[in-house]
C-alpha cells in the first residue's frame, strides 16, 4: 500500500528507557531522521508500543537425529537471526540434502540419518555464525572506507577471475557451495587479497623511493611555482 514500516535492533535497556510518544519521536530524530517523513510521526508513536521487543534466537544442536527414529530440520535444528536471509533457504537446503542421502542409502534409515547430521551440522552452524556476522558488517563495517575499497576489489576480482575469487555472499546467496566450505574459501580469498594488496604496497612505496633516488627532483624547480601558488593564494586571501 505504499507505506514503510521498520524494524528496529537494539539492546531490551535500550528499548526500556523509550516510554512515551515524545521520546520515541526524540530517538528517531536523533538516530534515523530520515525514516520519520517515510513512517510518520503518527504511525510511529502508535506502532512503537503495539508490538513489545522480542528475542531473537539462534539455535546450534547436535546431532540432528536419535536413531533411526527421529530428525531434525529447519529451524528445530538451526534457527538463525534474520541478518543474513537464508533461515528459509538452509531449511530447504535440508530437505535437498536429506532427500540426496536417501537415494544415497537406499532408503536405510539406520545409515540414512547419521549421515545427514554428519554433513549437515557443520553447514547449518556455519550459517548461523554468519548470520551473526551479517549483523556485526551491517551495524558497522558498512561505513568503513577500507571495507568499501575491500568490496570493490573483491567484485572487481570476481569479474576478472569468476571462478577463483567469489565473493561471500554470492557463494551463499546464489550457488549450493555448503555453507562451511563458502566460509573456509571466503577466509582464504580475504588472506591471499590482503596479502596481494600488501606486497602491492609495498612495492609501490619500493619503486617510488627507488625511482626518487635514481631521479631525484630539482629543488629549484619545484620552489618557483611553489612560491607562484603562495602568492595566488595571499592575493586571493588579501582584501
């Protein structure tokens, strides 16, 4: 209907010290001034107190099975935060995969759910985990100009190299990459870039300094139109 709405993730104290209607229009022109126009004052004095602040839970267990009698999937077995998206996706994921090791077994139930709990638990606490650090990098890393730089260089990798350098999220958004696996590989493409864009700067500080020694500049030169500029500068400054 063309409305907006708004989730909102802080700590219970947090929440706790917002009372009135006034108050939780003073946090939002503090914090997010920008949703008040989009929401409306109105809308949210009245949606603020409708629904209390609820605990998110996040789920690790294991095994997944007792026997040959019993197992365990979705978010019975791996119920995630929401900051990562795939809560729905890792509880399809399981039935692909429980349906995969049946065929694999033949149906045999005795061997068919040890083995699901033996490759599926450290996928699903795999995602969980990340599901976590999608919270951290959206709170934060968002902001940071070497995490920007880093996405850039990443995608521009991934474009150059498709099959070497994937990044994170399109390994677990958009391939069946096991979740622990799109982990190790995102830790070892994080190591062998950073140490790229090191020996990259090292060299370039290297090379700089070599070629400055091997050339080095006249000072004379540099002097006169450093000495043009301040004068630019002092008639432009000077009334």
């Amino acid at each position: 209907d063309k409305t907006f709405t708004c989730t909102l993730f802080m700590p219970f104290e947090e929440f706790e010290k917002i009372t009135t209607g006034d108050e939780v229009i003073e946090f939002f022109q503090k914090y997010f001034p920008d949703a008040i126009p989009l929401i409306g004052a109105d809308a949210l004095e009245r949606d603020y107190f409708r629904l209390p602040a609820q605990a998110m839970v996040s789920v690790k267990c294991s095994p997944y099975h007792i026997g040959d009698k019993c197992v365990l999937m979705g978010d019975a077995a791996h119920a995630v935060v929401p900051f990562y998206g795939q809560g729905m996706n890792a509880g399809f994921e399981d039935c692909i995969v429980f349906d995969e090791i049946m065929n694999q077994f033949n149906e045999d139930f005795s061997a068919v759910l040890p083995e699901y709990t033996r490759v599926r638990v450290p996928d699903d606490h795999a995602i969980a985990d990340l599901a976590m650090y999608n919270y951290v990098e959206m709170r934060a890393h968002v902001n940071s100009k070497w995490f920007i730089f880093r996405k850039r260089v990443d995608n521009l990798l991934h474009f150059l190299m498709p099959k070497t350098i994937i990044p994170l999220y399109t390994m677990v958004t958009f391939t069946r990459t096991r979740y622990h696996v799109a982990v190790e590989r995102w830790h070892w493409q994080d190591r062998v870039i950073n140490r790229g864009l090191l020996l990259g700067a090292v060299g370039a500080v290297f090379g700089g300094s070599y070629l400055l020694i091997k050339n080095p500049p006249n000072i004379n030169k540099l002097v006169v139109p450093a000495e043009k500029i301040w004068n630019k500068l002092a008639a432009l400054i000077t009334p």
